[in-house]
C-alpha cells in the first residue's frame, strides 16, 4: 500500500518542488485533506451559502482572505498555489488548463476554498480493518453525479456528486461508523447499495476517477463528494 | 417548570399574534432554537465567512435568499419579521429601537441569518437529569464578552461571548456529553470553572441576561453564545 506517513508539511514541500504529482490518496495520516475551489470574489458569496446549504459535499474547512493564498486557518505557511499536485483552470464554466503550479492564473480578487474530503477517513476505514481497493492499488476512488439536487444558491446549483468505495458487506457498519466521526469530511455515507437509487447507471463506468473492483461480497458505499462544485 | 412541549409552528402563531413575547428558554422541545441576526447584503459576505470561522459561537443553521424573510431550509412558512418575540434594531452599530414587529424594518437587500441557540441543548440537560436554575425561575442564562478572540473576516471581529449555567460539580461530565451532542447549537462547553480564565470579573453581574444564581456545590459552565456577533 503507497502509504506516505510524513507531515502533511513535508508532503507540501515535495508537492511544491514537484516531487508528487499524483492522487493524495493515501497521504496525510492523521490530518485532514481537503479538495479545493479558488473563486473570483464575485462569486464567492454564492459559493459560500451553496457550501453552507450543502454542508454534506461541501463541509467547508477554510475560506481565505480576498487575495491571500495562505489557509492561515487549517495550515498557516502552505501557499495554496503551489502545494497541491494539480489544478484545473475554468475558464466560463469549460475547462482551460491543468497545471501543476497556479501562480500565473492567480490574482488578487480570488478566494481560495477549502473543502474537507473523503480521503481523510480512508485512514480510520483502513484502521478499522476494512480493505480499501483504490488503495491497495494507488488508484482514484470512483464518482458520479447523482439525481440529488443540491440546494441551490444564487448561481449554483447543480447534482450532489458521490465517491463510491466496495465495501464488505460484513464491514458496512463499520464503515459508516468510523466516517460519521468525520463530519468535516463528509461524514457517513449517503447511501449503501443499489447505484440505481442514485441516478447511476453503470456502476462501472465512474464520471470521474477509476473504476471499482468488486470482490465477491463487496457492497457499493457512497459517500457526498467534494467534486459537487464541478458538477 | 414554564415548560412549552407544542410543536414551534404553534408557538411561532402566538408569537406573530403578539400573545409570547419573552424569552423563549423552555420553548420547543426537541427542535433546535435559533438566534436571529439581519443584515443588508453589502455586509453579508463578510458576516458568513465570520460564522464560518468561528463555528463555536455562530453555528450557522439558516441563511435565506437576498430579500427573503423565509427560512425555507430549517422552518418553512415561517416569517422571520414577525415569528420573533423581540427585536433589536441597530443603525450604524447603534441600538436604535427595539420592536416587536420587525416588518416596517424589512427591505429588499436583507439577508437573515439563523445561528443554533444553546436553549436547544437545555432539554438535554434536563433530560440528564441536571437542574438549570434560569429555567426554573423563567429567567434568561447569564452572558459575558470573553478575552477569547474570534477569528475576523472583513468588517467583522470581537470577542466571543459565552453564556453561563451554574452546573452541579457531579453533573459537570453529563452536561458535556449532553450538550456536545448539539454542535450546531454551541456544542460542547468552551470552559468550565474559573471564570477569569475568560477574562470575567465578577460572575455576578454578566453582560446581558440574568444573574444566575449558584446552589453549594456548583460550578459555572460556559458554552459560546450566539451573542457574539453583537459584542
């Protein structure tokens, strides 16, 4: 398993000098990872109240100052334009660019928010004993849009999108349990079982992410996902 | 006991009728209590990046739509200029009128913000079997400006405020149990003893509310208040 137990600090510098690239899965014991979302501060009143309306994709960890690109809050000395892998870059709603370091696209008008993700409890799954698939194989969890609007917020608005994880069927309460005591991270699942009941089709053909593999047994787990803004 | 067990669209018809206009400690069993803070769009954006940095005293449960005074996520049909026994009216940071109808105040750049109450988590308590004294005697807990500071946004920055219940030493452990189960209504206590670790200097004579008074044996246990945003 690609287990990285450094500092998440540690981790940052790597992702500066672009040492790591990758998926974060598996990074950050113990400390929560969290997806973000930089806006123009036009914008940010809406996606502020869309976040705080929709608290289950969107638990909101750390909004920035109009123009700063420090999370004083949740990692003072981290600069949000370097120290992530990747970025895509929106331009009118249609992807731009993907760049590994954003300081050309920053200005002074943006907002940086950070959104708690479902990779922070992969480790108290992992502890509890649960096998975790996309681990084991350094690969990205799987996620759709559902059929579940989200509630809307001046421009915003948009399906609720889920990461799903196959999860033994004798490991489910488990599962939920050890996630519920996340709630910053999206907590316990929004649903077990059958995709259908959430507007997916084809539970191998993810719309984002890598596709699943189920061992004999193995229940489909959703959990709210931190891609809902993109959706 | 001035105990209330109706359903709070019952109690928000009285109020709109004029018939309650005191505080609503005891009122709406089982459903959480909210505190009521307004204002104009301008100043909207800094004030819910403010709750959303300091989540302990503002637990943000609603926030409606430019103009609307219905809190259609949390109590729908409710009208937040008349469901409220009281109101307090500032002009430039000024106390300016106190009211019991707020509708001759409503204009269309408004924006109502709902923040969880800790009369939510008084049920609790009393359900643990601990004796809230301002309950008993139909009064107002105790409230304070700490020497905690909030974290600022924008135009927004000041004190915390706590609320104080004096809490009987042996009870001290089930009340914060009790009320940590309600963290978007304070939650758990932000300190408990001595209260010029707060900064407070005579725990008789609190900022606003009541004075409480302590049985032998008691202990003042603060939780952050929903006042905050007015000190």
């Amino acid at each position: 398993m690609p287990i990285d137990p450094r500092h998440p600090r540690e981790i940052r510098q790597d992702i500066r000098r672009g040492k790591l690239t990758g998926i974060t899965a598996g990074l950050g014991q113990n400390f929560v990872q969290a997806n973000l979302a930089v806006l123009p501060r036009d914008s940010a009143y809406d996606f502020l109240l869309f976040c705080q309306r929709n608290p289950r994709p969107c638990p909101l960890l750390e909004v920035t100052d109009v123009g700063s690109a420090e999370p004083v809050g949740v990692a003072p000395g981290a600069d949000l334009r370097t120290d992530i892998p990747k970025y895509r870059v929106y331009k009118d709603g249609v992807l731009a660019d993907e760049v590994t370091d954003a300081t050309p696209y920053w200005r002074g008008d943006l907002v940086a928010f950070l959104l708690g993700c479902s990779f922070t409890f992969e480790w108290a799954l992992l502890e509890a004993g649960i096998r975790l698939w996309h681990v084991e194989q350094g690969k990205n969890v799987a996620m759709w849009r559902t059929s579940i609007a989200c509630r809307a917020a001046g421009a915003f608005h948009g399906p609720m999108v889920v990461s799903m994880r196959p999860i033994a069927a004798g490991e489910l309460a488990k599962a939920v349990t050890a996630s519920a005591r996340f709630p910053g991270a999206h907590g316990a699942p929004v649903h077990i079982g059958d995709p259908a009941a959430l507007g997916i089709k084809d539970i191998r053909r993810p719309d984002w992410g890598d596709a699943q593999e189920f061992r004999p047994g193995d229940v489909p787990v959703f959990w709210a996902c931190g891609v809902t803004p993109q959706a």
